[in-house]
C-alpha cells in the first residue's frame, strides 16, 4: 500500500522548504556577525610601561594605574582600559597583584579596614587576603589573588598579563 502526497501536501513541503532554505541564507550571515569575535583568537597581552621607577617599589604594597590595549569585539576603547595593581618588593622580587577579590569580583584594599592590618580586605563580603596575596582560611575568598608578570626594563616597572595558574 503506498501512501500518496495529494497537490496540496506537495505544495506545502515545497513552499516550505523553499521558506526555510532563503531563511538560513539570511539568518548565517547574522549568526556568523555576532560569533566573528568569538571565534578570532587573541593575541599575547604585551607588557606596559608605568610610571613607576624600580627603586619607588618598597615592601608597602603601592597602587599603581596603567592602561591595556584591549579589543571588546568590535570596540576598542581610546588609550587603552584603566587597570590597576597592588605593586611591591616581596623576598627580592617584585609582586603585582590583582585587585580583584575572588569571591565576587570587588575591589581589595590594603589596610582598608583597620581591624586587619597587614592584610588585604574586600568590603563586599569581608573577604581577606595576606600580603602575597593568598586567602586566609575561613574567609569568602577560596583562591588568591592573580598575579600580573612584571619586569623591569631601563629602570621602569612594565605589568605585563595575569599569570596562568
């Protein structure tokens, strides 16, 4: 027994189709315009020149601000994005720490709250960090701050991308 398509049937498959087949030539090309920037890779995050001199770095951890050259899809932002780091002298060697809590995203201050001297501390959920940036146990924050490479070039401190864990 087989089964017939009647005219009508056949008429709706082939309109259909039809339909379907103009509608993904249109939809790919908008489909592959909001995935292009996801789907280009990013380059190495070169080093940027502070304006901070080697011998301004002391054991006390010192904001510094920089820019980073940064492509946001299809926006890149005039002179770079602000970023910030918590700069110092840790065992010889310079240290650069994110400012960024590792719980929700905050910013960490050192010294922010006098009850923890010594200590980095982030307002949001009194989360606490050491000085090298590790979390101290019992608090919101389970890993340590990141860590920016840094080097000294012509007796410049230059930040350079966060350090892969």
């Amino acid at each position: 027994m087989s089964k017939k398509v009647s005219r009508r049937q056949f008429l709706t498959y082939t309109l259909g189709g039809t339909a379907g087949f103009l509608g993904m030539g249109m939809l790919f090309p908008m489909i592959r315009f909001a995935a292009d920037p996801m789907l280009k890779k990013g380059g190495k995050g070169a080093f940027v020149k502070t304006n901070y001199k080697e011998d301004q770095i002391t054991e006390t951890p010192l904001s510094v601000d920089f820019r980073v050259d940064v492509k946001d899809g299809w926006y890149v932002p005039e002179g770079g994005e602000p970023r910030t780091a918590w700069v110092m002298k840790s065992e010889g060697k310079i240290l650069a720490l994110s400012p960024v809590c590792k719980h929700l995203g905050c910013t960490v201050g050192w010294e922010s709250n006098p009850q923890f001297k010594g200590e980095f501390f982030c307002p949001c959920h009194f989360g606490r960090y050491f000085k090298n940036g590790t979390n101290v146990p019992g608090t919101p924050p389970t890993k340590p701050l990141d860590q920016y490479e840094t080097k000294i070039e012509a007796g410049h401190l230059w930040i350079g991308p966060i350090k892969k864990a």
